[in-house]
C-alpha cells in the first residue's frame, strides 16, 4: 500500500505527544543551541589563557580575564546536562500518549468493523498489530524530534565555520551531504525490511492464538510438535528479515564511521593549513574543531532513521487495519410494529465463496421461524445477515419495513437481540453478563434486575445461578459451569436484550433434551411477542416452529411448516445427517 496514508498517521501520532511533545522539542532546541554556543566559549577561554601567558611572558599583570569564559562554559555545560535528563522524561511521556491514542483508535476501529475485520486478519494479527506495531508507532515523537533537531547544531555548525573560515564551512558541507546520502538509502531499506519482519511476527501471532483455541485438539491427538512446527514455519522468514535489518545497519553504521573521521579530519587538516597562514586562532581552531564534531553528529541520526523507518512500517499495517470500512448507519428510527424481518433477494459472500444467493424470505412479526440444512448450507450467513452483523453483497433487509442500513446503531442493537452456540460473556458478574449489551437506564435499579432475571429464568439459567453462593454477583470467571450453562446465560442475555427480533444461531446445540424443551417453550410462551429467527439441527425445534425454511446450497429449496415438509426425503434426511454429524 503507499506509504502516503501511514506518514499522515504518523504526523498525527506526533501531534497526540500534546504538551510533553513541545517541552521535547523545546528541551531538545535548547540542548542544541547551548552545545552551539559551548565551543565559542570553550574557544574564548582558550584565547583568553593564551592572552594570560603572553602577557605573563611581558611582564604584565594577568588580570581576571578568564573567569567570565569559564563561567559561561561552565553554565552551558549545566544546561546540556539539564536539557538531556527533562528530554528523557519528555519523550517517554508523548511516546506512551502517542501509543496510547493509536491503541485506542485500533481498538475503537476493530470493534466497530466487528466481525467484518475478522475476515481480514486473524485475531493474533489483530492483537499483533494492536500491541507490537501500536508500540512502533508509539515511538514516534521522540524519534522525530530528536531526529528533526539534530538537523539544528549541523546547519549552526556550517553558520558558525562560515564565520570562522567560510573554506571550514565548505568542508564541512560536503561532508555533511555524503552522511545525507547514507541516511536516506539506509531509512528507505529499512522501512521495507521492517514491514517484512512484522509481518512474519504477525503470521507467527496469529497462527499461536489458533493453536491455543485448539489446545486441548492438539493434546488429544498428540500433535504437539507438528503444530509447533506449524506455526513456527514462518520463523526462517522472521530471521531472514532480522538478518537483513541488522546488515543494514551495520552497512550504513560503518559507511557513518567511516565518513565521520576523515570529515574531522578534513576539517582539522584544513584549519591547520589556516592557522599556520595566521587566517585563525588557537581558539578558533578549538572551536572549528568541536564545530565538526557537532555538525557530523548528525551521523548519529542513524538510530533514529531506523526507529522511524520502524515505525512507517507499523503505520502502514494499522493502516491496513484502518482501510476495513466499519458498517455505517443510517439515523431512521424504527417505526412501531411487531418484527417483521424481510430479506430481498439477498447474496452474501465472503473470500469470493458464494455463502448465501438470491435469497427472499419473510419473517412474520411474533413468529418463530426455524433455518435447517446440511453444513456449509448458509444458515449462520442467513443468521448473520438478519440482524446486520454483515451486510449483503446484492440485495436488502428490512425490518418492520425499514431497510436495516438505515436504523441507527442504537435502535438497531436495542431491537435486534442475538445467541450463539458459542457465547462469549462479558462483564464482572454473571447479572452483569446477562445485562450485557442493555443501555445503562435499562439496567439499572430494581427494574433491571427483575429483566435480568426474567430473562434468566427464560433461558433456564435462573436456578443454577442462584444456587451459587454469591448468585447474580457471582464473578464470571469464577462460576463453575459446563457449556451448557454457559449456553443458557448467552441466551439469557440475547432474551434481555431483544426488543423486536431475537436470533439464535445453533444457540441450543449444548442444552440437553429436557432444557431444549423447556428453552422452546419459552420461545413459544413469554418471548412470543418477539421475531425469533432460530438456526435448528434437532427436530424438536423445527417442530415448534411457526414455518420452516430449508436452505441447501445457499438458497431456499423449501419453506413451510415442519409437518408438511415431513414427507420430503431429502428433508427428512437433513435430520439424519446432524444427528450423524
């Protein structure tokens, strides 16, 4: 991708360093003017010893005339000391701010793609990039502006040489391009080197966090170390990579070493040949000699370059992240009405596979409509696109008549409730998991906590819960419960939440048969003024169903009640073949 999009965020990142990032660049300012002015002094004090001897040497009275240079000397060498150590605070306080907003963008970002940006990037490339790149980035300010103000004591150091010897300043120049020169081949491989390397820290991530979802897979079948090898397949390239950026360095950190002495040298050998033609002082040589050393210190950028040529490669993977639109909203309310979900010749696909096709269906309000057939047949796509948690590639979905891009975000999460066969439970308690997802006004008070409750009880996750000791205040990593349990505290929250449409997707698999019974008559008893749209493998679910809708190879074959689609074979033998499975 260019490279255009990742320096924005980059100056962007620089610019959240707030206040600490102006007392860097001040502090840094101030050090390089005090070491610009520390050799005239030095030179000053120089000159005013040898004035001292050759007047002692006449016979003269010395005088005082070398405390006024010492003191000032004395005093810029203070102020070094000073700028160095506040320079030191400074940038690890705007680099931890900087890291800190570009965290919170990545964070804010993925969230709201939601499981849009799974479809890019794996969650151990995403945590990647969130942790090891956002701390790259984070670097940044300091990288910058210390890199910026070295650019300050080279150009004083040519304006102070011109004064002293404009053939000093001359010298020096030339010397000062071929360092250029260095720094720009070395920071332009080193960007593409660097993006390498994360990438192939990425791969290894996200290869790590598949294998420890599956651990215990792993375990069982004893394939400890072909998994490790799996996922440290991308290793040699990690390698290669770092190789190659430590060749970088060391290539471009001799060419400095190399070029910064014989620029001394140049200089000195020409201030020398000006002193014996009495065109300089001692002093001035002194000075044009710690002059040098200032302006070739601008080799010393070389750890700088590398740090922000780092940091462009982070930037461009968060960039990469950035560039994974986030669902946009519409502002339309959702006018009064019982439910009513409708899909309009919908097409869904994902990775260029064909999930869902030319599918049209209604779903009348306060109906249960149960979605079966074979695996990979489209029923979680189906789910998925109901309640908007991806949108269609051709085609629409309405609710009570409203095309869903159009509803607010608020509306549509407060209307539209969902369970899945693997739910995630968040917050510190399970009543606070269960009421996961409600606006702050809905769970709070007493109120609240009778809907948590009366969706509990719904889910059949009441009674256990309440046999904890500590019941609803219960923390959620702390309660002893199969999956199952865990099930039922997931549809308990989707029963919460639900105002409208309520969507389970195989949020059942785990219950067993007595629970799934008495979950399906709670769809059909206290949930029955709500749209349920219900992904189902047994049977006792179909059945309880209002209609039926049988998809086969991403499209509807058959819809209509259970009864009636009975007396298809092919029907009869989804069942048969999820019972098998």
């Amino acid at each position: 991708m260019s490279s255009r999009p990742a320096d924005l965020l980059i100056a962007r990142a620089v610019r959240r360093g707030g206040p600490w990032l102006a007392a860097l660049a001040a502090t840094a300012l101030l050090g390089a003017a005090a070491d610009l002015l520390l050799p005239a002094a030095l030179g000053r004090a120089v000159d005013a010893v040898v004035r001292i001897q050759a007047r002692a040497g006449a016979g003269a009275e010395a005088g005082f005339g070398l405390t006024g240079p010492l003191t000032t000397a004395a005093l810029l060498v203070a102020l070094v000391v000073a700028c160095d150590a506040l320079g030191v605070l400074a940038a690890g306080v705007s680099g931890a701010r900087a890291a800190r907003w570009l965290r919170s963008r990545v964070v804010a970002h993925t969230l709201s793609v939601g499981a849009g940006m799974t479809r890019h990037f794996t969650p151990g490339e995403i945590v990647t990039r969130a942790g090891v790149n956002v701390e790259e980035a984070g670097r940044t300010p300091e990288a910058v502006v210390t890199a910026a103000t070295l650019m300050v004591p080279a150009a004083g150091s040519v304006v102070a040489l011109a004064l002293i010897d404009p053939w000093l300043a001359v010298t020096l120049v030339a010397g000062l391009l071929l360092i250029v020169a260095v720094l720009r081949a070395f920071m332009r491989r080193t960007t593409a080197a660097s993006g390498g390397y994360q990438q192939a820290q990425g791969e290894i991530a996200g290869m790590l966090v598949g294998a420890l979802a599956g651990a215990r897979t792993i375990t069982a079948a004893g394939t400890e170390d072909r998994e490790a090898a799996r996922v440290l397949a991308p290793l040699a390239r990690l390698r290669a990579h770092g190789l190659a950026l430590w060749r970088l360095q060391a290539r471009a950190g001799v060419q400095a070493a190399v070029v910064v002495p014989l620029l001394e040298i140049a200089v000195l050998a020409v201030g020398g040949l000006r002193l014996s033609a009495g065109g300089l002082t001692v002093g001035e040589l002194l000075a044009a000699a710690r002059y040098v050393v200032l302006g070739a210190g601008l080799g010393s950028a070389l750890g700088y370059a590398a740090r922000i040529a780092r940091a462009r490669s982070a930037a461009q993977r968060l960039e990469q992240l950035f560039a994974v639109p986030p669902p946009a909203y519409g502002d339309r309310p959702l006018p009064p009405g019982p439910g009513t979900l409708e899909l309009r010749d919908v097409t869904v696909r994902a990775d260029g596979v064909r999930l869902l096709s030319g599918v049209s269906l209604v779903v009348p309000g306060g109906t249960c409509t149960a979605v079966v057939g074979r695996t990979g047949s489209g029923k979680s796509s189906l789910a998925a696109v109901a309640g908007r948690l991806v949108d269609p590639e051709r085609g629409a979905v309405l609710l009570d008549g409203v095309p869903l891009r159009e509803i607010g975000r608020e509306p549509l999460r407060r209307a539209v409730g969902y369970a899945f066969e693997r739910p995630a439970l968040f917050g510190e308690t399970l009543g606070e998991a269960v009421a996961f997802g409600l606006g702050a006004r809905d769970a709070a008070g007493e109120r609240g906590a009778d809907a948590v409750r009366a969706a509990a009880a719904a889910a059949c996750a009441d009674a256990f819960i309440r046999r904890l000791p500590l019941g609803y205040a219960t923390p959620v990593g702390e309660a002893p419960m199969s999956g199952g349990e865990i099930q039922r505290v997931g549809l308990a929250r989707a029963f919460a939440q639900a105002g409208r449409l309520l969507i389970l997707d195989d949020a059942t698999s785990s219950l067993d048969t007595v629970t799934e019974r008495q979950v399906g008559r709670a769809l059909t008893g206290s949930l029955a003024d709500r749209t349920r749209l219900v992904v189902a493998h047994r049977v006792t679910t179909a059945a309880q169903a209002d209609q039926v809708v049988w998809l086969e190879n991403g499209r509807i074959r058959a819809t209509g009640t259970h009864e009636r689609l009975w007396d298809d074979p092919g029907y009869r033998a989804v069942f048969r073949a999820e019972e098998a499975s």
